[in-house]
C-alpha cells in the first residue's frame, strides 16, 4: 500500500465519519466545539486466506449449449420458434419442404422393387442353370444396395425435422424459411434448462494453478446491482486456449430465482482454497488510518476510550484490508469515525 492509495482511502473515511458525526449534531467546522466524546462505528475483525483472491470478468452462458441442426440438406419450410422462446423436450422446432425428400423416398422403393424383383427371377433361372453363380451374387447385391438407399431415403424423411432434445429456451435463430441448407449445418442454439447458467472466464497461468475444482466464488452482475451472487468453480482447461495463452474456467451460479441470460456480463472475486488453511486477519478498509508504506493504524475501544493499534498491510482485497501483524480475527476496530481520532479519545459507539 502506498502514500496515494491510503490517502485516497482517508478521503472516503471522512466523507463517511462527516456524515455521522452530521448525523449526530456534531459541528464539523469547529472541532473545539464537538462534543468531548466521539461518536464511531465498529467492524468485525474477520480471517481470511492467506493470499488475496482472484479478479475477473468473463460472460454468463448456458451450462448446455446445444447447436440444433438438421441430419440432412434441403429448403428450410418453417421454424416454429423465436429467440427467447422457451420449449419443451419433444417440441418440434423446425422442418424442411418435404417434396424433393418424399420424392427421394418413393425413387428408392420404386428401385428397391426392381431390385427384388430381378433377383427373384436371376434365382429361378439359376434353378434352371440359364445363369451362372457369379451373376445371381451380382443381383443380390443390387437388392441389397436397393435396400440400403430406401433405408437412408426413409431415414432422410424422419430426420427433415428438429425437435428440441430437452427443455430450455431458444438462444439464437440462425436461418429463416426459404434458405437452402446443408446437413449438420446449425439452425438452431438452445441452451438447456436443467444445468443452469455459468460464467465463462479466462485466467493467467500464475493464476489458475492456485485454483480447484470446487473453490468458491462471488459473482456480480450489472443487471442485478449491488447483489452478490454464490458460485463455485465447475470446470478448469488442462491446456491454454492458444490464441489467447489463458486458461478457460467455468462458474456455477446460484441465481435463484433471478433471470439469467447468455451474454449478461460478470464480475468474479475467486476464493483459491489452496493454502486455505493458513489465515489472516482482514479489517474494513475504513479502519486504516495513518498510513506509511505498508505500516498503518487501527484503532480499538477499550473502556469507552480510542486504543490505537499499529499494522502491517499485505495486501487490500475488495473492500477490506489484509494484515500479516495487527488486531486478531474475532475482535472490533473503530470503522467509521476513525480519521477524528487521537489515542486516548472518548469515543460512543453507535449502532
């Protein structure tokens, strides 16, 4: 921690003690004519992980997010679905015109008829020895041809349709009726109910290796200001994404009942649990005062009277302070009000 930062720090500490001590009929202009004891708030000495947890940003998805397509090429005849939609497993969503893939089929049992038929008679003639073995194996082997193109035809016909493999809401419409397309080619993304939604992040090699499958997280969203959301981590890559050199993780969030979208940005704070078993302490940053360096104070109350308390800083996360020397965790230092403070000061703890 540096001169600048705690200085900034100093600056919202008074804003905030201003603001009680107005509350509190206090005359802020002239010190010599406030009251003799001053008013403050106390905060939590808490313990924490032993080093600072980790910051990104990354995107909400579907945990399941499945590209719909047809099994074969043709003229896309309706979709049934809008993006947002919600459907149903089972729903059909989609299907292609129906005429050439119909027309397909009944070319395949008419040569499938021919097919059998000319190897009904090839098999009586080879009765009467008018054909040779070789060309009755040639004529099965039409049939069986034949037979296999009517399948792949009726095969064809089945699959001219996508219904929705699970319930789940549409995510993206990527072709409209009229438009030619080719097997496989997606038309359709839902993203499936039953797994919920994550954030999908990426971290810096130093990073991710302090990071396991199960650590927690906080996850902030624009769309729900001022919430904080509980997540865990679902899924780290074994390798960096090569254009990016960063490693992909996946979050579970615990939405609740809040609406969630793909694409909605997130915030996470990461709590890494290796090392986990070694703590500091962790105050509010309001209770940093007098600053140098990395030495700083706190003060306490003790019998009604401001206890000042040097500290070392480690390292700020968030909101709060990490100390490697300073308060235990457990007990309480003056938050607001504590830039008006001398030691020895008569202090009134507020609610």
């Amino acid at each position: 921690m540096n001169r600048t930062l705690l200085a900034a720090l100093a600056v919202a500490g008074v804003v905030v003690s201003l603001t009680i001590a107005g509350c509190n009929g206090m005359a802020t202009p002239d010190l010599e004519a406030a009251p003799r004891a001053v008013p403050v708030r106390l905060g939590a000495v808490d313990s924490g992980p032993l080093l600072p947890g980790i910051d990104t940003s990354g995107l909400v998805a579907a945990h399941e997010e499945l590209k719909l397509a047809f099994k074969v090429g043709g003229v896309i005849k309706d979709i049934h679905v809008q993006e947002g939609e919600r459907v149903q497993a089972g729903q059909r969503l989609a299907e292609l015109e129906l005429t050439e893939v119909q027309a397909g089929v009944e070319q395949a049992v008419q040569a499938h008829k021919k097919a059998g038929q000319d190897l009904a008679r090839g098999e009586r003639l080879y009765a009467e020895q008018v054909v040779t073995l070789e060309q009755l194996e040639a004529l099965r082997s039409a049939e069986a041809s034949a037979r296999a193109a009517l399948d792949a035809a009726r095969f064809n016909r089945r699959f001219a349709v996508i219904e929705a493999p699970r319930a789940g809401l549409i995510q993206r419409r990527r072709a409209e009726p009229g438009e030619t397309v080719a097997a496989g080619s997606p038309i359709l993304e839902l993203g499936a109910d039953a797994e919920g939604y994550v954030v999908r992040a990426s971290l810096a090699d130093r990073e991710v290796v302090r990071l396991a499958i199960g650590d927690s997280a906080q996850v902030r969203l624009d769309a729900y200001a001022g919430e904080v959301l509980p997540g865990r981590v679902t899924l780290i890559a074994a390798a960096a994404d090569p254009r990016t050199g960063t490693f992909p993780i996946e979050v579970q969030i615990d939405a609740g009942e809040r609406r969630l979208a793909s694409g909605m940005v997130a915030r996470l704070n990461l709590t890494p649990s290796a090392g986990a078993a070694a703590t500091l302490a962790y105050v509010p940053i309001a209770a940093i005062v007098e600053g140098h360096g990395r030495r700083a104070s706190v003060y306490s109350v003790v019998d009604g009277k401001a206890k000042r308390q040097p500290v070392q800083v480690a390292f700020i996360d968030g909101d709060r302070v990490a100390l490697s020397e300073g308060p235990q965790p457990g007990s309480e230092v003056v938050t607001d009000g504590a830039l008006f403070l001398s030691d020895g000061d008569s202090v009134r703890v507020q609610n």
